[in-house]
C-alpha cells in the first residue's frame, strides 16, 4: 500500500477512537441531562421523599452525601497533607520512602469494594461505630488518601528549591520555612487535588454500601452514629428496592443528574484552577 | 527549645506518614482473618473450583469458579474495549491534535474519568441493557457484554491518560531522528513512538485493568447477576466483585457465607495487588529505558 495512503488511514483510525469516546461521553451526559432535567424542581432538592419514594424530594439524599464528603475529607485531608510533607520535606531519600510510596501505590489500586469491606470488619463491627455517618467517612477517608497524597506531594515538589534554601538562610527553622513559605505557595496545588477528591468521594457507592447507606430514612441524620441516605446509593437503592419501577427510575434519573452535576462541577472547578495555576507559575518562572 | 519543637514535629509527620502502610498492613490482615477461615469450613479446592454458588440454599454451596470466570471474562471484554479506544486516544492527543485540539480533548477526558461508577452502572441498566436486549434479541440485555461495554468505557480515560503520559515522556529526538531518516509520520508513528512508550502503555493498560477487575457498581447493574459457569458474552454473569456486594447485606457475621464473601475480598485485593506490582515494575523499567531515572 502507498505510504501516504496508509497514513491518511491511520490518522483518520486514531481520529475515529477519539471521537467513539467522546461520543460515549456526550450520550451519557445527553441522556441523564434529558431525562433528569424533568425531575428536578425546588421542591425535589428541599423535600423529603413521600409515599413510597414515588413523590417528594431527595434532600437527606443531598444532605447525607454532604456529609459523608465533609467527614472524610477532615479525616483524609490532615493526613494526607502529613504524609506529602514528610515525604517531600523530611523523609530520608531511599528505603522508606520507598516502602511509603509503594504502600501508597497498592493502596490506591485497592479495589472500592474491598474498602468497604475493611469498613466493615473495622469500624462497623470492630469499633462499634454500626453502620453511620462515621464508619462511611471514615471508610471513604482512607480509599481517598492516596490521591491526595500524590496530588499535594506533587504540588510541594513544585515549590522551587530556592525558596526552601532562601527562608533556611533567614534562620528560620524546617517547620517555620514549611508552615511560612512551602505550604503557602503549594497551596493551589494542594487545592486542585483536595477538590478532585471531594468529586471522587461524592459519587463512590461501594465503600458506603455496608458501612454508612440507607435506602430511608424518616428525616435527617441527627448525629454521626446515625444511617444516612446519600445520593449514589439512593440511585442503586431506587433501581433495585421498591414496588414502583417506573416512578422510582424518574426519580433515579433526578438523582443521577444531580450527582452528575455535581461531581462533573468539581472536576471542572479543578481543571480551571490548574489551568490557572500553570499560567501564572509559567510567568513567574 | 527551638530544636525540641523541631524534633516533636519531625517525629509526628513521621507517625503520620506510615498511616498509608498501616492501613494497607490493615485491610490485608482484616481480609485474612475474616476470609481464611473459609478455606476451613469449605476448603481450599471445592472453594476456588467448585462450580456451584448457592450460599443460602439447604445444603448451601460455597464453590466461587463462576464468579471467578465471570470476572475473568467481563475484564476481557474490557480490555477489548478500553485498550484500543484509550491508545488510540492518547495517540491522537499526544501526537496529531494541533494545540488548540488538545487544549479541549484533555479537559475532557479528564472531566470522562470523573464521572461515578454508579451513573455508569444507572445508564447501563436503563439505557444500554434494554438497547442491545431489543437489536440483539436477548432474553435479557443485562449481559457479560453490556458489562464489558460499560466498565471498557469506564477504564478508557485510565488508560488514555497514563499512555499519553508515556508518550509525552518520548523524546523529541526521537521523532526528529526518525522525521530525518526520511520516515513520515505515521511511520515514526508506529516504528518509533509507540515502541518506546510501549512499556509505558502497558502499564496504563494493567492500571485499566485492574480498575476493571475491581469494579463493582458498574457490574453489579448490568451484568445480571446470575452466578453460573459463564457460557457465552450474551448471557447474565456475576463477578466477584457485585457478589460482595449484592449479599454482604444479607449475610450473618461470622457465618461461612460472611466469611466465604470476605476471601472473595481478598482474592480481589490479590489480583489488583499483583496487577499494581507488575506496572510498577514495567514503569520503573521505562523510566530507566528512556533514562528518565527514578
């Protein structure tokens, strides 16, 4: 075959591999926006659900999600952060860093399910927190903790060295010149990462399965030991439970559309945020 | 007082920075204790290869061969789906989009990797399943297909973005030697950029995987659910992982299904431990190919 001609052919395959995926992208996206836009209203977002999950609203759904999010974000968040600033700032190069960073990899690979189970064997049964707020969070908190290991080591390691060498030469200490001037300028970064999770914590189902979810429950939680609804496992819960398939799937389609939108904003908030940040670094620079 | 102060914060950055391995050292423990005791109550053999999985039946049947095949083969079809799909983007972003293209496509690749599982797993059920039920005259569209099709979509941004992240690791002299030799550019293309990030691909292929294995939502809405031998892509299977996750609720703590269900965990957590290692390994391998060092 002529050369050129295998290359036009070859373009034109990787162009048709791009386009299949967005073109998955765009009909999922297209679907739920459709389908769901029908559902929502001021009263779906501010109500609790009525007369069997067929009428009312999804609020201690939205409620539930805020703050299972919010709960392992304050445990993953400090520890994470931690854990970046010893690796980056502290730790002596080689073997444990190594050991550290191999256990961040493979703890990232974990899949979710096997999260909650953990969840479950530890904090459920084994502490005692029974199936709450806590135990999810705290379930959530440590599947999300690799990633904002990895993102907030990235952005310290970003931090010119000059900086770190300029304050040391001050006279300030290690901890002064991380706390004064390493975290400040790594900060957006550290940012950037935290929002990326808090999108991957909202939407994540199986952690929450046995350790926090519930299909209904009368209002809203009152304590962190109690049973939350949250909006992914409602969705599973709407397709799978319940004597009314049809108005439950409008329902679940209402659902979908506000998880999407929302987990689909943070992403977005975050890409700008580095978009940002990469352009102002690249001036400074 | 200055250095004591020092010396406390360093010590307690340090207690905190083993807490990743404490939890790995943690999960791995959990899944053996709760789940070794199985390998007694039903042993090792009739476990991994029994052919039957009734665990609430009189007497019940603890044998995980299908659930292990239909991981197997729903991880496959993934693999169909999301290698070419995922390269082959990364190919176009990384090597033929003009600036501004990619400027658009990474965002949205980025935004694809974002979306839940459960809305993947939502529209699988509602839109996908009863789509290919109709075009391919199934009984049922809940299907080893319809499972593969959605975790291959689900995987295809991993895989895009850590071979596109390999193949920005390739030199330029690379593609300027190969331009000179008198090469076009679908021939540096293939002879040249996609050998080198080759290593580099692979590992976004064993992470796609393994994030295939590994899901649960996704599969557990639209696979079916049916735990037989797997016999054909058509037909309803139940993988490991939407096993866990469909019974755990029902089971008793303590008893042989509870633990039968938590040695599914950890044979889950084996084989993505396995797939992490092996791509660690390939990746350090590259990076010392393309003298990238560590």
């Amino acid at each position: 075959m002529d050369k050129k001609i295998k290359e036009k052919l070859g373009f034109l395959l990787l162009f048709a591999c791009i386009l299949t995926t967005i073109f998955f992208l765009g009909i999922i996206i297209y679907f739920i926006f459709v389908r769901g836009i029908g559902a929502l209203s001021w009263e779906f977002i501010t109500q609790v659900p009525r007369e069997a999950m067929t009428a009312g609203g999804i609020a201690p759904a939205i409620v539930g999600t805020f703050y299972l999010t919010l709960g392992a974000m304050v445990f993953s968040i400090p520890l994470g952060l931690a854990c970046a600033i010893y690796l980056s700032e502290y730790s002596p190069q080689g073997f444990i860093v190594n050991i550290i960073r191999i256990s961040i990899n493979n703890l990232a690979g974990v899949p979710s399910v096997v999260f909650g189970l953990f969840g479950l064997a530890i904090f459920v049964k084994f502490f005692g927190f029974g199936v709450s707020i806590l135990s999810g969070s705290l379930t959530l908190g440590i599947m999300v903790l690799p990633s904002i290991i990895s993102a907030a080591q990235e952005a310290l390691m970003a931090v010119p060295q000059s900086y770190r060498e300029a304050s040391l030469a001050l006279g300030a200490t290690l901890w002064e010149t991380i706390r004064k001037v390493v975290l400040p300028s790594a900060l957006p970064g550290i940012l950037t990462g935290v929002i990326l999770s808090i999108g991957r914590v909202a939407g994540e189902t199986a952690p929450i399965l046995f350790t926090a979810a519930t299909f209904y429950t009368r209002g809203y939680p009152d304590s962190v030991f109690s049973e939350v609804m949250a909006l992914p496992y409602h969705i599973y819960a709407l397709m799978t439970e319940g004597v009314h398939p049809e108005e439950q799937t409008r329902i679940a389609y209402g659902c979908a559309l506000i998880l999407l939108i929302l987990v689909l904003s943070m992403s977005t908030l975050a890409i700008i945020l580095r978009q940002r940040q990469r352009s102002r670094s690249y001036y400074g620079s | 007082m200055y250095q004591k102060k020092e010396k406390i914060i360093r010590w307690l950055f340090t207690i905190l920075a083993f807490s990743s391995l404490l939890f790995l050292v943690g999960i791995t423990l959990t899944l053996f204790s709760s789940g070794l005791p199985v390998f007694q109550e039903v042993g090792l053999f009739d476990f991994i290869l029994g052919k039957d999985w009734y665990p609430t039946y009189d007497p019940p049947d603890y044998g995980i061969l299908p659930l292990i095949l239909a991981s197997f083969m729903v991880t496959i079809g993934a693999v169909l789906v999301c290698v070419p799909l995922g390269v082959g983007s990364a190919l176009f972003v990384n090597e033929l989009a003009t600036h501004r293209q990619r400027v658009i496509l990474k965002p949205i690749i980025e935004i694809l990797a974002g979306v839940p599982s459960i809305v993947y797993g939502f529209f699988g059920m509602v839109i996908v399943a009863p789509y290919l039920q109709r075009i391919l005259n199934i009984p049922v569209g809940q299907t080893a297909f319809t499972g593969s099709l959605m975790l291959g979509i689900m995987a295809t941004p991993t895989v895009c973005s850590i071979s596109e992240d390999a193949l920005s690791f390739v030199p330029n002299s690379f593609r300027e030697a190969s331009m000179a030799l008198g090469g076009n550019r679908w021939q540096t293309l293939t002879k040249v950029i996609i050998p080198a990030a080759g290593s580099g691909i692979s590992t976004g292929i064993i992470l796609g995987m393994s994030r295939a294995v590994g899901e649960t939502m996704t599969v557990l809405m639209v696979t079916g659910g049916a735990a037989v031998i797997p016999t054909s892509f058509f037909k309803p299977v139940r993988p490991m992982t939407s096993t866990i996750a469909a019974e755990m609720g029902k089971t008793v703590v303590g008893s042989t299904h509870y633990h039968s269900l938590f040695a599914i965990g950890l044979i889950l957590f084996l084989i993505t431990l396995l797939f992490n290692i092996i791509a660690e390994i390939i990746s350090r391998r590259f990076r010392l190919k393309l003298g990238l060092g560590r």
